[in-house]
C-alpha cells in the first residue's frame, strides 16, 4: 500500500489512496507514479472516491497485448471495476483512466435529483 503524499509552499495534499499489486513481477517507481497522477484525475469527475485498487498482470501469451490492468475504485455505498488488456500498462491505466470517467460521470448525472440541484 502505497500514499503519496506531496507538500508545496508549506501546503501539505494527500492524494487519493491507491494500492498497487502485481504478479509476478516487481513496479517500478515511475509506473507507480504514473497511475497515481492519472487516477487522482477521476477526482475531477467525482470528489467522493475513497480508494483506488489497481492489479497489474502479465499475460503468458504470445499476443503483443499481454499486460492487464484491473482498477477497482470503491465510492461510497458502492464499487466500480475496469479490465483493460494493452502492449503496456501506461497504456492500460489510460483506458481504464477513461471508462472509469465516463462511469463517474454517469453515476454523478444519476445522483442529481430533477431540479438540477446536485446531491453528490
């Protein structure tokens, strides 16, 4: 489990916790950087994300896109799960980065009640 915490101009901001597995191999630094500067976005699209889960995997297959990403993202009273298979696992965070946008932002739109007050 991993926070990354970063202070500027004395202002401490804790990000989104997010908790990386992989299997079979070990992530690198910058790969765990890169998911986390990409899924602190989704805080855009919906404020009330309480951890993300993201499971990296190498396929044993002689395809190019062999490299699997699972984003688990838990929001209160529920949970939302992307399986993206890619050449890299840049590239898989991306597109699961994307579907789990527009599933926010669907389930942001179903929680604003007929009088265009918004509840979440």
């Amino acid at each position: 489990m991993r926070i990354l915490v970063i202070t500027t101009n004395n202002l401490k901001l804790q990000l989104m916790k997010v908790n990386v597995q992989s299997v079979n191999f070990n992530v690198d630094q910058k790969l765990l950087e890169f998911i986390q500067e990409r899924l602190d976005k989704l805080e855009n699209f919906y404020d009330k994300i309480i951890y993300a889960d993201v499971f990296l995997k190498v396929q044993q297959t002689s395809d190019k896109e062999n490299k699997t990403t699972e984003v688990l993202l838990s929001i209160p009273g529920d949970e939302i799960m992307v399986k993206k298979t890619a050449k890299t696992f840049e590239e898989g965070i991306d597109s699961c980065e994307r579907a789990l946008q527009r599933q926010l932002i669907k389930r942001k739109d179903k929680l604003s009640d007929h009088s265009g007050k918004k509840i979440a």
